[in-house]
C-alpha cells in the first residue's frame, strides 16, 4: 500500500520528525496503536450510548491525529466529536466508519513497509 492511500500531512510530519524517516515510522505507529486503543473506547461509549465519552475519545483522536498530520483520520474524530457534543447520535456513524477505514488503511501501510 502506497502512502497516497491514505491522507497524511507529510510536510508537517517531515516539520514533526525532523526529516527522520524511520522516526516518521515510529510516530505513526505509536498512533496508530493508541488510535486503535481509542477505538475500542469509542465502540464502548458507542455501545453504552455515552455522548461525553464519545465526544471525549474522539476529542484525543482528532488532537493526536491532527500532531502527525493524519488529516482524514482528524477530520472524521472531528466530526464525531461535534455530534456527540450536539447529541446528533445519528451524525456519528458514517464518520465512525470512515475513521475505522481510515486506520485501517494507516495500519496496511505500516505492515507493508
């Protein structure tokens, strides 16, 4: 999988590393890895229907995403986040999917390199 396939801010996350490619890598794992764990919080909150823990979740996923420039991934936590603050329970699900597809496109990436 090509890094086109997914959207990255690459002049913030060169700004980020310092131009470090391997450390490129490493940051976007350790996203990854807590985004995935984020995940599974916001599934929960989802499944409780807990509005302020989903605005939260997604809350700390926009904000992680948006530091290593993972811009699809942050503007669909974002969306998620204005829902759950609105209590639109009904405008949390598409972008849940696409932030679910998302990562999932980051985490092929990252196994295909």
């Amino acid at each position: 999988m090509t890094s086109r396939e997914f959207e990255i801010d690459w002049e913030q996350l060169h700004e980020l590393s310092g131009q470090d490619a391997a450390f490129e890598q490493e940051l976007l794992q350790l996203f990854l890895e807590d985004s995935l764990e984020q995940m599974n919080y916001l599934q929960q909150a989802w499944d409780q229907e807990n509005l302020p823990n989903i605005r939260q979740i997604a809350h700390h996923i926009k904000g992680a995403s948006a530091n290593v420039g993972a811009t699809q991934i942050s503007q669909s936590a974002a969306q998620i986040e204005i829902a759950a603050r609105d209590g639109l329970t009904e405008n949390i699900l598409i972008p849940l999917e696409e932030l679910s597809q998302s990562l999932n496109r980051l985490k092929l990436y990252l196994l295909s390199d």
